[in-house]
C-alpha cells in the first residue's frame, strides 16, 4: 500500500488535466483545460448529469482542476462541495470559481473520512479519484454514508482489463510484475488501483442498484497527452502508427469504468 503523503505530493506537483492548460493567463489556461476535457472526453456529460444537480446538495470527490465543478456550479445547486487531498487542486478549483462569478464549499480533505454528516447529500460525483486512494473500499463505504435514501452516487475508476493495462503490462510486467502492480508503480500515483467489471461489482454490493459501463480512455486510444510519467520518443512514435479503428471495435476493453450506484 503506497504512503499518503505520497499520493498527495505526487498530485500536489502537477494537478490531473494541468498538461492542457496552457495560455498566457490563469483564465485562459483554465478555459483551455476545460475545452481539451470535454473535447477528449465528451462522454463526461453524459455520465455526470450536471442538469440533474438543480436545487440538489452535491459532493464532488477529487475536483481536480475543477472543470466537472463548475459544470455544477452552473445549474444552482441547492448546496455544492467539493473536495481533494490535493491543495493545488483546491486552489484551482477555487480560483475557477472565483473568476467564473460562482462561489462554493472547495476544501482539502481526505475521501476516506469525509467530514460530512450521514445522509448530507443527494449526489455523490468522482472522476478517476478513487481508485488513487489508499483504500478505495473505505471511500466507497463513506460515500455510501453520506448519501441519502435514493440517493446517486457517480463514479469512475479504472478497468483492470484494458488497452493501457495491457500496454503498461508488456513494457513493465511482462513475466516479472502482475497486472495490478504494473498499475499500483507505473501508470499514475504510487498504489494506483484499478478493478476488473466483477472486483467492482463486489466494492458496490451494499447498494440497492449498481450499474457498470466501460469506456476507451485517450489513454486506450492514445489521442490524448499522456500522464506525466508517461513521456519520450518511443511514446510519440507509438501514437502514430496507433491502430485506433481497431481499438475502437473493442470498448470493453477501456481503461475507464463509470459506475451508477443508488442508495
């Protein structure tokens, strides 16, 4: 299990979607990221159901740089929070804000003990966090807690069985590491998780409906820019001769798992 402390500083140097931030102010780096966001990954709207959150009390786990955030800032909440473990994270998230005229709860806080009442909320948000945490089943069961009777909890983690699984796994693993540690030290943080379609039917089998999709990942389809232990010649030369259309004929084979839970 990796140590905290190193999640977080690990996240703390460069925050998830940084890499596409780039412009001459804070702003327009902000809005560049956001716009290669929903560009890359347009299935996010989707899947999170923003419109849904009007006049609802909303926890987002993981804001990152605070693009999801502020899709829910917009449609006028009844009560919006956000978390990370990560305070450049809270810190962009908060600025975001700020600079969009909207103002929220945006805090550092740690998944695992959330400090919210039982039955806080009536929507649960999480993309691609969990699964960097210690020990995602305890954040699994304090988002559980803090939902309501009917309650939705939305999340992403990742798919074991996966192109970027099967790719880290035959630079790194091949004969010498298993799947799920090839993930654990080299795909993000350090302990990295990632759960086959079953693993994570099990993480959810306390609520009354679960509900599991997986999608290709820019990461499965190398369209995207890579994380940041991802970088060099031999990366650049894979993404051209890539064999896209054929990925695409496998989605069960996406590195991302979205995951529709109601309590």
């Amino acid at each position: 299990m990796a140590d905290p402390s190193q999640i977080t500083d690990f996240w703390n140097e460069r925050a998830c979607g940084e890499v596409y931030a780039q412009g001459d102010t804070l702003l327009g780096r902000l809005r560049q990221q956001e716009a290669a966001r929903y560009r890359l990954e347009p299935y996010i709207f989707e899947f999170a159901k923003f419109h849904e959150a009007r006049n609802k009390d909303i926890l987002e786990v993981g804001v990152g740089m605070g693009a999801d955030f502020l899709q829910f800032a917009r449609q006028n909440p009844r009560h919006l929070v956000g978390i990370d473990a990560s305070y450049r994270a809270v810190e962009f998230t908060q600025n975001r804000l700020s600079m969009e005229g909207f103002s929220a709860d945006v805090r550092v806080a740690d998944a695992e003990q959330l400090p919210f009442k039982q039955g806080a909320f009536d929507m649960v948000y999480s993309w691609g966090v969990l699964h960097h945490s210690c020990n995602p089943d305890r954040a699994i069961d304090e988002i559980m807690r803090v939902l309501r009777p009917g309650g939705c909890a939305r999340i992403m983690i990742y798919h074991k069985y996966s192109i970027v699984g099967l790719a880290l796994w035959i630079k790194y693993g091949l004969g010498r590491k298993s799947l799920s540690q090839v993930y654990a030290q080299h795909l993000e943080s350090p302990g990295t998780h990632a759960y086959s379609v079953r693993e994570a039917r099990r993480l959810f089998w306390f609520f009354s409906e679960a509900s599991i999709v997986t999608r290709l990942s820019v990461g499965d389809l190398m369209e995207g820019q890579a994380g940041q232990r991802h970088q060099g010649l031999a990366l650049t030369l894979a993404r051209r001769i890539w064999p896209r259309w054929l990925i695409r004929m496998f989605p069960g084979l996406g590195l991302f798992m979205l995951i529709e839970a109601k309590k």
